[in-house]
C-alpha cells in the first residue's frame, strides 16, 4: 500500500488502467515502474451436508475449506450452476474453524438435490500488487522512453483521466496533473481520481447497478468494500 505522504513527496502518479507509476529520479527523468501480480491460490468451497432445496426457496447452507480462519476471503461460485437456475451470489466471506456460510437460490418450478462435499466455488484472498524498480544513470534511451511514455498518457482517449504536462516559463520544472475528463478536476494521483470517480462523476446507471449487485450483503461494511472496487 502506498500512502498519500509518500506519494506527494516524491511526485509518483498512479496508473492504474496501465498498471504502472512513474517516479523521477536523481536527475528528474521519469522511470516508469510496472506492477506485478501475485499468483492467487483458490481453494474450494464444499457443502457440509447434503441440502435439498425446494422450488422457487433460498436457503443459508454451511460450507468448509482448507483455510482455518481469514476475514474478507472473495467467494466466487462456479458457472455451470448457474445453468441449473442454481444461483450463488458473489460474495465476501470470514472463515471461522475453516467453516463459513453461503446462500442458494433455487430458481426452478422443482426441488433440487445437492450431495455432501459437492464443490459449489473458489474462495480466494484479494490480489495485491508488488511494486518492482531499480534506479539507473539516465540514457538517451531511457530519456526518449520516459518523454513517450508521459506522450501517450497525455494522448489517451479511452480513459476518464489525462496526463497534463506544465512547465513554468522561469522553471525548467515540471509538474504532471491528472484531470477528471467529466469536470475538468485535477488530482494529484491516480488514486485520487478514482475516488472521485465513484463519489461523483460516474453515471447513475452505473451507480445503481454497483447497488443492485451489492444489496444482498448484509454486513455494511463488507458491502462497501464492494461497491468501492
């Protein structure tokens, strides 16, 4: 994780839509750093006990897996129930004695048999990133990288952001802006912005379908953990 203090002080922006963050060096030439992703581990979620589900019926029923106990764990059904109008909802879990529990849904006009240990999901641990650099004497290569680079962030039409280069004409300092492409707003990393994204400028179809998905969690603030993603 990296904090807003360290970020300021030593002018990184965030990238999040190239996975990537720029930070200069000793000599104020950009080093462009790429996140590297961590290989996640599932593991699968089994029924305890065998469940008969009536028609048309949701029921809470219990599950076990390898680990003892985690908090916020990211369940994900598997697919094919979903064809079977079995419907398990995304969800985020606290295991506790390697047992948790999960709600189905019986969609159809008939009751439905499910058998003890039956696989239903994966549960898995939210991704981090890993942030990778080393520190070099700038080249006439790297220096033409870096200047591409910050060209196509400025040049982006795909995104809700730019990259904005300023340079004062008595400084041969440059400051790069990140600004909200909806309102015009500059922020100061791209974090920032994506805050502000979801606190203003995304549109309300959006907003209420992050809402629909996320109304059947109880916990509210498990609930918010979602809809902040």
């Amino acid at each position: 994780l990296l904090g807003n203090d360290w970020i300021n002080s030593n002018h990184v922006h965030l990238f999040g839509d190239q996975q990537q963050l720029t930070i200069p060096d000793q000599h104020d030439q950009l080093i462009s750093i790429s996140y590297v992703a961590p290989t996640s581990i599932n593991y699968p979620a089994l029924l305890i006990d065998q469940i008969t589900l009536p028609p048309y019926s949701q029921i809470l029923v219990d599950i076990s897996c390898e680990i003892n106990n985690d908090n916020n764990l990211i369940f994900e059904p598997y697919s094919n129930y979903a064809s079977k109008f079995i419907f398990i909802p995304h969800t985020l879990l606290n295991i506790n004695n390697h047992k948790a529990k999960i709600l189905l849904i019986n969609a159809q006009d008939q009751q439905t048999t499910l058998p003890r240990n039956t696989r239903i999901g994966t549960l898995s641990r939210p991704s981090t990133y890993t942030i990778c650099f080393s520190t070099s004497s700038p080249t006439k290569q790297n220096s033409s990288f870096n200047k591409y680079n910050q060209s196509s962030s400025r040049n982006s039409t795909k995104l809700k952001c730019r990259a904005v280069t300023h340079k004062n004409d008595n400084s041969e300092e440059e400051k790069l802006d990140i600004i909200c492409d909806n309102c015009n707003e500059y922020f100061l990393s791209g974090n920032d912005l994506q805050k502000h994204l979801r606190a203003k400028c995304y549109s309300d179809e959006i907003r209420q379908k992050i809402f629909d998905l996320t109304k059947h969690i109880g916990n509210e603030k498990n609930r918010s953990k979602i809809e902040d993603i």
